[in-house]
C-alpha cells in the first residue's frame, strides 16, 4: 500500500499547514529519520521484522507509538493494478516549506 491507497486524492481543496506554519519540535525529524534509517537497514541485510503495510502513529506527548494496518488498494492511482505516471499527469510546484 502506498499514501494515496490510505488518503486518496490529495490534489486540490485546501492543502494543510506547511512545516513552517504549523511548527515542527527540532529534534522529531531526527527521531523519526533514525526509525526510517533503522528500517532501511533491516531491509537490506533481511533482518528483524519490519514495518511493512503499517502507517506508525507517533504521540510524543504521551511518548505512545501505535500501528495502523493498511491495505493496498487495487485502482489506486499510484501503485493500483493500472497505476499511471503520477509526475507526467500532475503539474506539482515544487514549495520550501520547511525553512
């Protein structure tokens, strides 16, 4: 399953919050590249269990970390049965919203 099979269309309406509007605690990007960095690890020597098919919840301000399966959907768009070029199909603008 990719973002799009859980959150569908996500072109249009009103976009939420940037980086820089809503605020980011500096060291959670870190924290969580570490967990993503771990995970890649895993993969490439085929060990442990990894994370796969999960969307990992992360409240820090009860320090709980939960899991939420996710399933992969066939006419998704990105990664469904007839999956399209999202990049040729879409005109994405490029955005620094994290300075």
């Amino acid at each position: 399953s990719c973002y799009r099979c859980v959150f569908g269309d996500i072109t249009g309406g009103d976009p939420s919050m940037s980086c820089s509007q809503a605020g980011v605690i500096g060291f959670v990007p870190g924290v969580l590249g570490c967990l993503e960095a771990n995970e890649a690890i895993k993969s490439i020597l085929g060990i442990g269990e990894l994370i796969t098919n999960k969307i990992m919840y992360v409240d820090l301000l009860r320090n709980n970390f939960d899991f939420i399966e996710v399933y992969r959907d066939n006419n998704c768009i990105a990664c469904g049965d007839n999956a399209k070029d999202l990049v040729e199909i879409f005109n994405y603008e490029e955005e620094n919203v994290c300075d």
